[in-house]
C-alpha cells in the first residue's frame, strides 16, 4: 500500500465521522466520538485550549465566539 496514495476528510464536521479513503476509495470510517473517549480527558481539553488560542482555525473561532454570545444574550 503507497501512503501517498491514502487520504482522510471529515464530509460533516457536525457528524465527526472521518472517512479513509485509499486511491479514492473509502476504506474505512472513524468516529471523532470514540476517538476522543478513548484519549485522556486531560490531552484532550488541553488541545481545545489551544484550538482556542489559535486564531487561523477560523470556523474554530466564529463558532466560540457565537457561543460566547449566546451565552451573553442569556
């Protein structure tokens, strides 16, 4: 098997499936659910931190700041 030759995409970042495809073929799915259960909590929200931190994670971003609005017009 040639790794250039793998890719993987997240079709619905809502879904937190991500797809494995080799030469264009899906080979296999992964959920980000299990994924993130099977990690330690701590690594895990220290990694939202910095995503927190990170301002060229634009969809990041817009959506902690529309959270932070929400939760101001509370």
């Amino acid at each position: 098997m040639n790794p250039n030759e793998l890719s993987w995409n997240i079709d619905d970042p809502n879904d937190m499936l991500m797809v494995i495809k080799y030469q264009g073929n899906k080979v296999m799915t992964i959920s980000m659910h299990e994924a993130i259960e099977s990690c330690s909590r701590r690594k895990i929200l220290n990694h939202v931190k910095e995503c927190d931190r990170s301002p060229w994670l634009k969809r990041w971003t817009n959506e902690k700041h529309a959270e932070l609005i929400d939760i101001l017009k509370s």
